[in-house]
C-alpha cells in the first residue's frame, strides 16, 4: 500500500503530461511554422517540452529545500538527459521503421555538431561549478547566458524562411467543450473546428503549461513519498516507502515522467518525416534542461536563500552522475555522426545504453 499511492500518482501525472503535450506539439508547431529546419526542434519544441523539467526542478528545491532539492533537479535533469539522448532517438527510429516510413533516419551532420557540442559544453561547465562549489546566483547566471548564447547563436545563423502556412489537421471535435476538457483534449475543448491563430495558440500553450505544472506539483510529492521510509497520507497513517535518496528517485522515475512531452514531440516530427528537428529536439531538451531548468532555478533560489551546500556524499553521487552523463552524450554523439544515418541496429545500441545506466544507477544503491 505504501508503494502503490505514489505510483498511482505518478501515472496519473505521466497520463496528464502525455495528454497535455498534445496541446504544446499543435501550439509550438504554429508559433514555429516559419522557423528553419531543425532550429524550431531545438528551440521552440524543446523549451515547451522541457518546461517539466524546469517545474520539476522549482518544486524540488522549494519544498525540499538547499541540496536535497538540488539534488532530486540534478536527477531530474540528468535523467531526462540519458532519456532524451537515447530513447528518443531510438523510438524515433523505430516508428519510422515500424510503420515502413523509413529503414532509417538521416539528419544533417551540421545539425548533430551543433547541438551536441553545445551539449558537452553545457554538461562541462555543469560539472565545474559543482566541482567548485559554485551553486550560487553566479553558477545560476552562468548556466542560463550560456542558454542564452546558444539560443542567439541559431537564431543569427537560421536561414531565412518565407512565411509559410500551418498545416493543420481538422478533426471532428463537435461535442460539450466541457466533457472535452474534462478528458484533457485541450485542443478540442478551446480550438475546436476553428482554424488555429496566434491568439488562441498561446491560450492553448499556456492552459497545457498549467496542467502540467500542476502534474510536476504532484510528481514531486510522489517521488518525495516513495523515498521516506514512513509517510502518511490522505488519512492513511505508518504507510511504508522504499527509503531512498530523492536523487534515485528523480533520477529514474521523476526524469522518465517530464520526458514524455519530448519524447511525443520527437515521434511525431520523425513520422512526419521531419527528422532533423526529431533529433535537434532531443538534444536542445537537454541543453535547455542543463542550462536553464537547473541555472535559472539555481539564480532565483540562490539569490534569496543563499548558496546552495552539498553534503560530500550527495556532492559525490551529483558528479559522478554527471561524468556518466557526459561519457553517454559522448558515446551518442559519435553513433549520431558514424555512417550516413541513423538505424535499427543503433536504435537497439542506445537503447541497451539507456538500461545499461539505470543498472548502473540501481548498483550505487548498494
């Protein structure tokens, strides 16, 4: 009973989250129509699907406070990071080639060397200011004007597109706005048969934003259950968690929770044949989550509570996370640039990466 609660919840939240990106894929895709092919993955895209990450991170650190929150952000951010690097990628490739789309994927070298050493970069400059001990409003600023860098860095060298038209696909969504809401179909319950414009765009962006900031609420209150020895709840009095560190817990559950948007936008952008903004949202997700979801978080909390201090346990478990992190996008980034496209075979190869890290996550335990 103690386990099953926040499980319960945890689903509930995923299915919210699942539900809701629906509503940030059609938005963002109308917000982005006229960016270039595979800047509107990197950016766009992976800004509105990583928001969990960036709520999830907030939560952490207000309601658990200095490095015990710090640390379940810094699981959340480096989960999603193995998440988005790998599983990504590979359910991408796997779509295509389930529904004969495609035998592989093909993304444009410039595209892989752009994000990825942004991403190396961003990882190494993570693991020096908690190396040196620099959780403070100057390692949060960092974090977020390299973000920043990034960001203007494609914008100036985007090609210039025509303004083009949205694409968008009517479906039949008569019915009561009410009921449909109640079923998290957003889309339907707010656009309806009308035809999509800025306006009713960003409502339907920021609605979805709320519900799955609601759901990171949520997420986190679960994870914070499962990894108390013994909790109470809604009544139920001496329920028993699994007494782990939130780090754990984060690093394996809250992460996969917050990577669904990614993960639905990227197999979408794949079956659409639009596979460089498949692969550039996965990796700018992760650039967005290392530099802004943990740096932005880290300047706001800092700025008023004062640096953030690791214990050297949990000090010790962030970075060598964090140097597994940075062999992974390593390892990824050099089968993304290996042979001319990306296939079945090193689908499987990043998947077995991934199991492989949570096995290897699961082993620190003992």
């Amino acid at each position: 009973m103690g386990i099953v609660i926040p499980l319960l919840l945890i689903i509930l939240t995923s299915i919210i989250i699942w539900k809701s990106s629906d509503g940030f894929d059609v938005a963002s895709s109308y917000l982005g129509r006229n960016l270039s092919d595979g800047v509107k993955g990197a950016t766009i895209n992976a800004i509105s699907s990583s928001l969990p990450e960036l709520l999830t991170t907030i939560f952490f650190l207000v309601f658990l406070k200095d490095a015990e929150g710090f640390s379940g952000g810094i699981g959340t951010v480096a989960g999603s990071a193995v998440f988005n690097a790998m599983i990504i990628p590979a359910f991408s490739v796997i779509v295509v080639y389930y529904y004969k789309i495609a035998k592989a994927i093909k993304v444009s070298k410039k595209i892989i060397l752009r994000d990825s050493i942004s991403l190396l970069l961003a990882q190494i400059t993570l693991i020096l200011i908690i190396y040196f001990e620099m959780l403070n409003w100057i390692g949060g600023l960092i974090l977020v004007l390299l973000y920043s860098f990034y960001v203007l860095y494609m914008f100036l060298k985007m090609e210039k597109n025509l303004p083009s038209s949205f694409d968008q696909e009517i479906t039949n969504t008569s019915g009561n706005r009410f009921i449909l809401f109640l079923k998290l179909d957003f889309f339907g319950a707010i656009i309806g048969n009308k035809r999509l414009n800025k306006s009713n765009s960003i409502v339907l962006l920021i609605i979805s934003l709320f519900f799955i900031g609601i759901s990171c609420l949520i997420l986190v209150k679960a994870c914070e259950l499962i990894g108390e020895e013994e909790y109470s709840f809604l009544g139920f009095h001496n329920l028993k968690g699994l007494n782990l560190p939130i780090s754990i817990i984060a690093l394996i559950i809250a992460a996969a929770a917050t990577s669904v948007p990614d993960t639905i936008l990227s197999v979408k952008d794949a079956k659409k044949g639009n596979y460089n903004d498949a692969i550039s949202n996965a990796l700018g997700s992760n650039i967005f989550d290392i530099c802004f979801a943990l740096g932005f978080p880290i300047l706001m909390f800092t700025s008023f509570s004062g640096p953030i201090l690791m214990d050297p346990v949990t000090l010790s478990f962030s970075l060598n996370i964090l140097i597994v992190l940075f062999l992974l996008t390593l390892v990824t980034f050099l089968i993304f640039v290996y042979g001319e496209s990306i296939g079945i075979g090193k689908a499987i190869f990043l998947l077995l990466m991934y199991v492989g890290f949570i096995i290897y996550t699961i082993s620190t335990l003992t």
